[in-house]
C-alpha cells in the first residue's frame, strides 16, 4: 500500500505480533510511524484470529514490573538516531528491516534495535523521542529523568506530551517511561500492551 504526503511516498505494511496488528509506515527516508491498528490488544487480536491465551494475565495491575529504573540516560545519539537519513535505501528496504527486526524482538532474539527513523515532529519532541531510544531494554525511565536529561527539569508534562505523540511504538521505546511512583501511567497502544511489552523484555533480559 502506498500513498502521497507531500512530495514524499509512503509505503505501508502490516505486521501481526503477539500484542495485535502494527501497521509500519515508510519513505525512502526512512520509518516514519509504527501503529498499532486498533485500540486494544483484544480487538487486535480477535482481527488478527489470534488467541489471547494468557496474554492479559496480570494485566489489572496499575504497576509497571520490577524493571531497573534508570535515572541518567546515555548520551543523546546512542543507538539509531531520528532523522538519520541512509541514502540508496528505498521505502520498501526500510520496511523489509523492520518487519524483520521486530520479528526478531518478538521472537526474544533482539534487544536493540538499528533502523533509520523519520518521524515528522517539532524539534521539542524529536528531543524527546531521541531521548527514549537511550532508554536500555528491560530498563524503565521516568518522564523526570527525561527532562532531566534535556536540561529541562520543569518539562515534565511537555516530555509526557511528546512522549504520548510519539508515532513509532516499541522502536522508539516509550513503553519503557512509566511514573516517578511506579505506575504504568498512560500509553497510545493501551495499557495492557504496555505491561505486555515490559514483561516480554523482563523476560528476555534473563535469558
């Protein structure tokens, strides 16, 4: 599936997953957004066909597992970069990459991820979603620390804001922020996936 914003075509790709449909938008850019379909992982995956089994065990709790918390994030520019741009890549080799690399990450066989990322957003939240990607696997953050992180301490509820906007889920980990009390606070895919993609990671880093 393609279609025009600007002068830019956008390729798209539908990738099931364990936590119901992502859809993953691309240019030859690089990736600008990864979606989830719908507004909950039971309607995802009654779509999709799948069972939920026992994905939602658990999924009552407002707290966020016992991950390490992280107060000091790496330097901005660790990991992949937003708008580091490859040339002679086209929209469908970014596509064919993440398909892949989030395979691999459901799969329990990738902890980091290395894509080129386009997401379209004010400089204030390009910030912001940088930040998230210095956030390690199976590590949590507060939106504190963020602002923190950016020099901006009295920025928490804009950080909460971009970090809300952010268009490129799991990727760009905003799953990892939780609150300064533990809480699972609020997630665009829904707090059931939240809790869902914390536990995978929790699980994973033990392996």
């Amino acid at each position: 599936m393609s279609s025009n914003l600007g002068a830019a075509t956008i390729q798209t790709r539908d990738l099931p997953t364990p936590v119901g449909l992502l859809r993953i938008a691309a240019t030859d850019q690089g990736i600008v957004s990864i979606l989830f379909t719908d507004d909950s992982i039971e309607e995802s995956m009654a779509a999709t066909g799948a069972a939920t089994g026992d994905l939602l065990a658990g999924s009552a709790k407002t707290q966020a597992p016992k991950l390490e918390v992280v107060k000091v994030l790496a330097p901005v520019g660790s990991g992949h970069s937003i708008c580091d741009t490859t040339s002679g890549t086209s929209a469908e080799d970014h596509l064919q990459q993440a398909i892949e690399q989030l395979q691999q990450y459901f799969a329990g066989e990738r902890k980091q991820f290395s894509l080129t990322l386009a997401p379209s957003g004010s400089p204030f939240q390009q910030q912001v979603w940088q930040a998230l990607c210095a956030i390690p696997f199976a590590h949590s953050c507060s939106y504190g620390a963020i602002a923190n992180h950016l020099d901006n301490p009295k920025a928490v509820r804009a950080v909460g804001a971009a970090n809300g906007r952010n268009p490129i889920a799991i990727v760009v980990p905003c799953h990892r922020v939780i609150g300064a009390n533990g809480s699972l606070t609020g997630y665009a895919g829904g707090l059931n996936r939240k809790l869902w993609l914390l536990q995978h990671e929790m699980q994973c880093a033990g392996r």
